[in-house]
C-alpha cells in the first residue's frame, strides 16, 4: 500500500456510485483478483464525526464503500458500469477504538465467496497500522 | 476421507452452522429449504463447504446443487 495509490480523491467517483458528502473513501490504493486496498482520511466536516471522532456507522459505511470500491474497479477492468451495491448483513463486527479527526484508515477488504449477486467478505480497518475496526460483510449487488 | 466419513462431516458441520437437527439432513432433502437458506445466507453455505473442505464452489454451480446427495457427490469428486 506505499506505492502511488490507483485512484485518489475526486478520481474514486469513477468507482463508487455515492458523492459528497457522503463518500467515505478518498483514495484506492490498490488490488488483487479478491482483495482491495482503500483509505479515506477523516475531515472536520465529515457527517460522521461527532466530537472530533468518527463513529461506528462511519466506519461500517468506510468498509462497505471499500468493497464498493473493489467491486468498481472490478468493473472498470471489464469495461462494465460502475455496480450499486447494498449492504445486506454486517457480522462479527469490532471495533477497538474510534478514528479521530485527520487520522488516515486504511482498510483491507477480502472477498470470501461470491454467489449470484451476494459478496461475502471480511474487511480490516487500521489506523497507523494499527487494527481499530473488522468486521465480516455482505454485499448485495444490483444487477 | 471415504465418502460415508465425508458425508457425515457435512451433515455435522451444516447442522453447526445453520442450526438445524442432523436428522433432517437426508440425501434426498433439498437444501435450501431444510438448512432455511434465502439468497443472502446461501453464501454463508458456499463459504463454510471452502473453509471446512477447501472445496470452492463457483455460482454457476451452487443453482445446480439443490439436493445433499448432489452436495456429497460435488465435494466428493472434488476431492477425489
């Protein structure tokens, strides 16, 4: 993830379908054939910080907006449209600590199984290297 | 694994998994409805038969596997 990110701040629209303010990652820093590697850095004005920390439904919605991330530039490699996805379940969902304003995450998403239209995946949230957040997640992707 | 010891680890490993009595896991049973499986948790079957049996089963495949026995005979010649 050190290298020079795939996509970053305005550029991550051509792979998620959600726009400000409600975009929850800034930067795509790379991929595999089942994983993805994504960031977003927590601003003031993000609608999910309250007290200078950004929340749990900001942080579930970091992580299904990761996979989103995936699934677009899966897309974009095949020339399709970029797919809307719904977050179907959240399982297994930890959290150690709560970002602060201005720190960085940086998430791991792994694609565990896919059938039909429903992504199954685990996602790894850190912050500075450290794990602040995973949790398991699927998502349903509109055809 | 011989088929009969590998049949009996699915059954016990689904009936875990998706809490339902072993007994109703019979050959003939279709899946989707004795393990209680809608479009979402189906992939919570398909993940568990890669992770248990390191057998993955692609999405084309899984709408053709609509008994047990048909499951047993797909992970046995997997395995094979």
């Amino acid at each position: 993830m050190d290298k020079n990110p795939l996509y970053k701040g305005e550029g991550i629209k051509e792979l998620i379908p959600q726009r400000a303010p409600i975009m929850m990652v800034d930067t795509f820093y790379d991929a595999t054939s089942d994983e993805g590697f994504t960031g977003l850095t927590v601003s003031e004005e993000n609608i999910f910080c309250k007290d200078g920390l950004f929340t749990e439904p900001g942080v579930i919605e970091h992580i299904a907006q990761s996979a989103s991330a995936f699934a677009g530039y899966n897309a974009k490699a095949n020339n399709l449209p970029t797919p809307i996805g719904f977050i179907g379940e959240v399982k297994k969902f930890k959290i150690a600590k709560l970002p602060k304003v201005n720190d960085t995450l940086k998430t791991n998403i792994k694609i565990i199984s896919e059938v039909m239209n429903v992504s199954l995946l685990t996602a790894e949230t850190k912050v500075n290297g450290e794990l602040i957040a995973s949790c398991q997640m699927k998502i349903f992707i509109k055809e | 694994m011989e088929k009969q010891e590998l049949i009996a680890k699915i059954n016990e490993v689904l009936a875990e998994e998706f809490e339902v009595e072993i007994e109703d896991i019979t050959p003939e049973a279709n899946i989707k409805s004795t393990l209680m499986l809608d479009s979402l948790s189906l992939v919570d079957m398909v993940a568990l038969i890669e992770s248990e049996f390191g057998v993955k089963i692609k999405g084309t495949e899984v709408s053709s596997i609509l008994t047990f026995e048909a499951l047993y005979d797909f992970i046995y010649e997997r395995l094979a």
